[in-house]
C-alpha cells in the first residue's frame, strides 16, 4: 500500500506543477468510485439477428479495461469557465506505472446544442450548463468518450494556484527555446508574454507565461496547442524533480489551498512526505493522437487513440 500511495502522489505533484493539483492521491480508498464515468457506447444501426452475436463480441480494449485494477483521474486546468489544460492521470496498481495523456484544448468534441465555432471544442464544455452535458462530469464524459475508458474523478486548478506552486519551490529552472513576445490586451485579464531564450529560473508569474505561449506576436512559432504541450513537459518533469527532492510538504500545502478535492489536507502532506526521494521513472507522458486542421480545430484520431490506450492497458496485464 506505501508505494502505491508514493506513486500516487509523484503523479499529484507532476500535475500540481502543470496546472492541477492533487493528482491520484485522492484514491485513499481506491475501490470506492461513486463518481466515474463510462464512455457512452457508440450507436449501432440494425443488423440481422445472425449477426447480433458478432455485434455483441467485446472490442480489445474493452476487455482490457474489464481486466485492470486501473484508476484514471482527469485533471483540469482552469482558465476562467474554460478547461486550458487537461491530462488524465491513469494509474495501474499492478504495474505501478502513471500514465499521463495531453488532450489539447483545440480538441474538435460537439454537444448537442452548442454550434458556434468556439463551442465545439473540448476546452468549452467546462463552462456549458450542467444540465446539457457541461461541467465537470461533461468533460469527464467526453474524455471517456474519446479515449474509451472509464474516468474515475477530476481534480481542478487556476492559474493563480500554479503561480503560487511555483514561488514556493524557489522558481523552476527551464530552458526557453526562442524569444517568446505576445500581447492580448484584449484578454481578461489582459496576457502579456514576455520571456527571452535561454536556460533561467522562473517565478510563478513567469512559469505562467511559458505554459501558456502558443505564438508570437509576429506569427512566428505558432505551434499551437501541440508545441505547449512540450513545453509543459519540460516544465512537468523540471518542476516534479525539484518538488520530489525536498519541498513536497510545502507543495501539497500550497496546492490544496486552489484545489477542488475530496482528500482532506492532513491525508495529501502525509503522502507527500512518504514520496519524498522517489523517481520518475514510472512516469509516461503522452499526446492525444490526431492532427491539426486550420487554424481552430485539433482533430484526434480514434483508430491511434484506441491503439494507444490499449498500448498502456497491456502494461499490467503483460505483467500479470
């Protein structure tokens, strides 16, 4: 149970530096799951009744799942009503790996009643009304639909909370590939980006700016959500590192202060002072496959997704 709950909490501290704060650990109890989603069964059209048998077979992965002992936690950075950043943390007891995947905010996902162009992607569903799919358990819902596996809980984090992570490690020493120079005075706030290329340490309000770049303000480097998505992972594993080596205590209290969790503070300190030394070796990380179309839209490829997911399901089960 000691290293199950250790490899818990390195996965809460990666996300606590990425936007999101207590990761697995709140799986004190991990068989009690009152809250998880199921991804919703695809629509099936009529067949012929000789054929009911094979439409019945279960797909891979659903076996996979069916199997495993895995907890699968979706963790939401919040940017005022919208969801900019969002992993899910899926952790296999067995195997005592965590698996994290990237969705990217651009993600192409349309519920039934929202059909402007900035509400058919993922980062929106978070602010639709609950009772159309919105929320938290809405996003929770559309990840599971997309990745066809269950999703346990959720966890939430602003970026106030991320700025206030970051200044209490010391700063987080990154490298910054390019001159990063963006305005958006139009922003509520208004963003302004303004970090020069190099290795340096950066405060909480800098880190902010690197996690959030995505151009600049000539157009150049526009990578989008797939080039931040990099730059989160070095920011994730420099952060995690330096988290793990002496200040995990002083981590998880800053955190649990801009959280949305279950787990009582006391519960998060005690974990993250038995984490303490432990590395990252268990760790992968991992982009929702799929491409970008235009300027608007991230489009995932479900037959790459499924392919993955079953990839990380078979960990355990390889092992069993």
């Amino acid at each position: 149970m000691k290293s199950f709950l250790k490899i818990f909490t390195i996965a809460f501290i990666c996300f606590t530096l990425l936007f999101a704060g207590v990761v697995l650990a709140i799986f004190k109890m991990p068989h009690k799951l009152e809250n998880q989603v199921n991804p919703e069964p695809d629509p099936i059209p009529s067949v012929p009744k000789d054929e009911e048998t094979k439409k019945a077979e279960k797909t891979e992965l659903q076996k996979l799942v069916e199997k495993s002992d895995r907890i699968n936690v979706l963790l939401m950075g919040l940017e005022g009503t919208r969801t900019d950043t969002l992993i899910l943390a899926s952790f296999d007891p067995k195997s005592k790996n965590v698996d994290l995947i990237s969705i990217p905010r651009d993600t192409y996902y349309k519920i039934k009643g929202y059909d402007a162009a900035d509400q058919k992607k993922i980062n929106a569903i978070y602010g639709h009304k609950k009772s159309s799919g919105g929320g938290p358990q809405g996003v929770m819902q559309a990840v599971a639909n997309i990745l066809k596996v269950p999703v346990h809980h959720y966890v939430t984090m602003s970026y106030k909370g991320v700025e206030n992570i970051v200044d209490s490690l010391g700063g987080v020493k990154v490298t910054i590939p390019f001159d990063m120079n963006y305005d958006d005075p139009y922003h509520k706030p208004p963003l302004h980006i303004h970090l020069k290329k190099g290795t340096r340490v950066l405060n909480g309000k800098q880190a902010i700016q690197f996690l959030r770049f995505r151009q600049n303000n000539d157009k150049s480097h526009s990578d989008g959500d797939i080039g931040r998505i990099k730059r989160q992972r070095q920011f994730i594993t420099a952060a995690a590192k330096k988290a793990l080596s002496f200040k995990l205590p002083v981590v998880a209290r800053t955190a649990f202060q801009f959280v949305k969790t279950s787990m009582e503070l006391d519960d998060i300190v005690y974990y993250a002072k038995n984490a303490i030394g432990m590395s990252m070796d268990n760790i992968s990380t991992y982009t929702l496959p799929g491409k970008p179309k235009g300027i608007s839209y991230y489009f995932y490829d479900p037959a790459q997704t499924e392919k993955l997911m079953i990839e990380i399901y078979k960990k355990g089960s390889e092992e069993d």
